[in-house]
C-alpha cells in the first residue's frame, strides 16, 4: 500500500515503524517527519497542520490510506478535505475530533450516552463560574475548554488558587479562544491509564491498555509534561475491565456520536481515572471514569503500544478508515513494553535546541527501538529539535524486561544537557 502518516513526531515515527513491520511491503511517507522517520519512510516537506499542502499531495500522489497523527489538523477538518478527494483517511473528520478539542462537548456526548466522567459545569462568566465553586468539593479542577497543549488543566487545592485559574483564563485571557469557556470538575481519585480503542464508526478494537507519565521529575513530581514515559500494558486495567471499557465508554460514545450523524473513524483514546478500593468513589458511582478524550494515537503511548500490536497494520487501519474493522484484525502480541522519552535539558519549561545526538545506532543494536520525537538532520549529522526529543522503546517477555532494556539502550544515548524520568512503569511494579 502507499500510504502517508501526517505528523512529524515520536508517535508518527512508530506508526510509520510498524507499517515498515507488516509482511507487506509499503510505500510510506510521512509529512513532514523528522530524523527518524527518514529511515522507513519518504519525509514530505509539508507542515502537519498545513491542510491545504497536504490535500495538494494526497491529489498528486494518490496514496492508498492517508493516517494522521496529531489533533490539530484533525480538529481543523484535515479527514474532511482527504475524504472528500475519495481518499481513505484513519482519523476522524472535524466533527469526531471536536471529542477533543472541546471538553464541554465531550462532556455533553458523555452525559448523554450514560458514561461515566467527573461531574463538570461549563462557564464564560468567571463571577458565575466563582459563584459555583461553592458546589464542589477540595480539590477542585479547572479547565479551558479549547485545546491548550496539556496546559490549560489546573488542579486546584485551595478555593482561592481555583478563583486565581478562573480569572486567568476568562478575565487574563491566557489561553485565548482555548480559554474563553472553563469547566469546573470534580476532582477524580485513582490511577490513570489510556485506551486506545481503533473504531470505524460501527465497531471497535481495543488496544492494550498503557499507562503515560505526565509530570516531568521522578516520582510523579513537577509540572506537567507531553509525557515522559509509558509501558504496556498497564496492570491497573485488571482482568474484565477492558471488555466493560468498551461497553460503557467506548461504544456508547462511538453510537452517541453516530447518532448524532457523526461517522467516527480512527483512534478515540480514552484518558481514564481508576479508583482503587476504598478511593473516593466519583458522583457517577463508578470506579472507572473518562478524565478526557483525545482524537488520535498517543504520545509516548502510541511508542510503546504499538510493538505490542500483531497483524497487518495497514489492513488493520484502512478497514478502520472504510468502516470494515473486525475483530481478527488486530492481534496483541505476548509480553510487554516500556518506553522513556528523552528530553531537552529545561523542557517542559525553555530549552535549546540544535544539540548533536551520539549513541543512536548502539542504542539500537542493544535490541531496543529508538523513535525519534524532535530530531533533524543537519549536514550529517541527528540534532536535537524539539523539548521530547527520542521515545526508546524496550519489549520483553515481562515489563522488567522491557523496562531494562529500554534503559540500557537510553544510557547509550548521549547530547548536552539531556534529561530522563528514571522510574518508567514504578505504578506497575508497585503492585508486585
Ligand atoms: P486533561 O487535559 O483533561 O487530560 O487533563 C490533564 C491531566 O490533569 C490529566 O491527565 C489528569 O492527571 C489531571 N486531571 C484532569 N481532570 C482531572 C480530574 N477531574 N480529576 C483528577 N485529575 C484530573
Ligand atoms: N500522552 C498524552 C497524550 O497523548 O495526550
């Protein structure tokens, strides 16, 4: 197949490696890819977000399948303008990604497919907003309801740092549009964990269950990242809980969203809360409650989930972007897998860019999969671009096994001022 993964990063680095993984062969480019994905596939030097140049190649090239990765060209209609040329797209159309660029829409397909979530009010008026602090209960969070790179979320301890949150984003204006809505939410108690489930609008596939980490330190410390680390699958989805996963919250929002006219076809990633027993128990009264929906792959998850996944890829993706997914196209291989993002040196707050990269291929030849997340090419030799910077996936028979190697593998890698979390899947071995 020809096919074209949109994005430039570590999870479009992965999809495009495990497309290079299929017993077929495939024709793979990737707009516009970085230093990493120049080794399985054609970089295209056409900007993800860029919907218009890329409607433009997908008109020359006429590829078999078109994947995207990121939200933001999805929430700007990039699988609207792909479809409409007759192309396949894996992704969903504006009207599907609004899951994620909108938390009170989210909120509102929720509530009315009956699935779980935190108890949230939307407000444009930081007074009224104030007003109804008073109806939740410490901690309580505050939320923009537009996309704001991960930023816009703010967990409030106090009354007065939730009042501050209000009038930042709708009187400060820090967000911008992003901003001009806040949802106030009740706080979930548990362990988080991320489902990604493939949908062709009628159906679904679930993923294995894998667990991110958000904070930039050691222990779950410091401020939020893109996350910095996952592994798969994630053991706080025990036993039956992802079949009851697909039938309280993924199918019913995939209906919900049909029944509104709404074909959704790609990744509805599923960002949930686990409380354990004796947690606090959400007003839903379930013990598993959405946090957030996101429209595509995840990024570290998409790097470790994906080595973990059998089949035909491509088959798996183009029946999910044709509405003819079934079950026996996706197999979950045995074992486990971790990956720990490596990162510039200041990220998540500034960092510099342009540091020379040395190790890259002893790490690889340790047996680990390196993806690259902000790399490029400069005269020969793999710079630093970006805050996440390499995604080192390790895969073994058990998740020590995975982890170990994906750490060995990262200790080959060397450039100034590089940083890691030295604790990837501590929840999991916590558990033993
Ligand atoms: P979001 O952008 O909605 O995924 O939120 C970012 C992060 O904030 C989540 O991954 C959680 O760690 C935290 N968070 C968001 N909403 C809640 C909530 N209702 N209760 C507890 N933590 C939350
Ligand atoms: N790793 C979190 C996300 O992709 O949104």
């Amino acid at each position: 197949m020809k096919i074209l993964v949109v994005g430039g990063g570590g999870r479009e680095h992965a999809i495009a490696w495990r497309l290079s993984e299929d017993s077929e062969r495939h024709e793979l480019f990737c707009a516009p890819g970085n230093a990493g994905t120049a080794a399985v596939a054609s970089n295209v030097p056409v900007g993800a977000e860029d919907v218009d140049g890329i409607v433009k190649w997908v008109r020359e090239n006429s590829p078999d399948l078109v994947v995207v990765g990121p939200e933001a060209p999805l929430v700007k209609g990039l699988a609207d303008a792909v479809t409409s040329i007759g192309v396949p797209v894996f992704g969903p159309v504006a009207a599907g990604a609004r899951l994620e660029g909108s938390k009170r829409f989210a909120k509102e397909v929720m509530e009315a497919a009956g699935v779980p979530t935190a108890k949230a009010l939307a407000f444009t008026d930081a007074a009224a907003a104030k007003a109804a602090l008073g109806s939740f209960s410490l901690p309580v969070v505050v939320k923009a309801d537009g996309l704001a790179a991960g930023k816009g979320v703010v967990v409030a301890e106090t009354r007065e740092e939730a009042e501050r949150a209000i009038d930042d984003m709708l009187v400060n204006g820090r967000f911008g549009a992003a901003g001009a809505e806040v949802l106030l939410e009740e706080f979930l108690d548990g362990e988080e964990c991320s489902i990604l489930a493939m949908t062709d609008g009628r159906t679904a596939v679930l993923l294995p269950p894998s667990q991110d980490h958000k904070r930039i330190f050691d222990g779950d410390k410091g401020p939020n990242t893109g996350g910095m680390g996952a592994y798969a699958p994630a053991p706080v989805v025990e036993g039956g809980m992802l079949a009851e996963i697909k039938k309280r919250i993924i199918m019913p929002v995939v209906n919900e969203m049909s029944r509104r006219g709404v074909t959704y076809r790609g990744i509805l990633y599923a960002g949930l809360m686990v409380t354990p027993e004796g947690g606090r128990i959400a007003l839903s009264g379930s013990r598993v409650n959405v946090v957030e929906f996101n429209a595509r792959f995840g990024d570290p998850e998409t790097e470790a989930v994906l080595p973990l996944v059998g089949g035909d890829f491509a088959k798996a993706l183009l029946h999910a972007a044709t509405g003819r997914l079934a079950e026996g196209d996706v197999s979950v291989r045995d074992g486990a897998s971790a990956t720990v993002i490596i990162a510039s040196g200041g990220y998540p707050g500034s960092y510099e860019k342009g540091k020379e990269i040395t190790g890259l291929a002893e790490a690889a030849a340790s047996g680990a999969v390196v993806f690259h997340c902000g790399t490029k090419e400069d005269g020969g030799r793999v710079v630093t671009s970006g805050g996440r910077v390499l995604s080192v996936t390790g895969v073994g028979a058990t998740l020590r096994e995975a982890v170990d190697k994906s750490y060995s593998a990262a200790a080959k890698i060397g450039f100034d001022g590089m940083y890691m979390r030295h604790d990837i899947a501590h929840r999991a071995f916590d558990r033993e």
